[in-house]
C-alpha cells in the first residue's frame, strides 16, 4: 500500500511516528494496534450511551 503525505502526517500527528517507523519494529506496531483498539472501544461505548439516551 503506498502511502499518501497526508497519511503520513495523520501517522505522526495520531501516533507519533510515521509509517517507516510503525512498520520496522514489532513493538511499535503493537503500540499504534493497541491504542487503536482501545479508541474503538471508547467510541463503541459512547455511541451506546448516546443510543440508550435517545432511546429513553
């Protein structure tokens, strides 16, 4: 996958590295993948509270 500069700067700017460094080190992958998850699982758990508010 080829990498656009705004990618690149989405990288550096959500991760503090860009992509060359996520890609070369497992640890960093691992880094970016868990602080990825936990993000998604916040946002999963706001749009159910904010569902559970409409719904009342």
């Amino acid at each position: 996958m080829k990498y656009t500069h705004e990618m690149e700067k989405a990288m550096e700017k959500s991760h503090g590295m860009n992509y060359s460094e996520y890609e070369r080190k497992l640890s960093n992958r691992m880094k970016v993948e868990r602080r990825r998850e936990q993000d998604y699982a916040l946002s999963k758990k706001v749009v159910a509270e904010a569902t559970s508010q409409i719904h009342k």
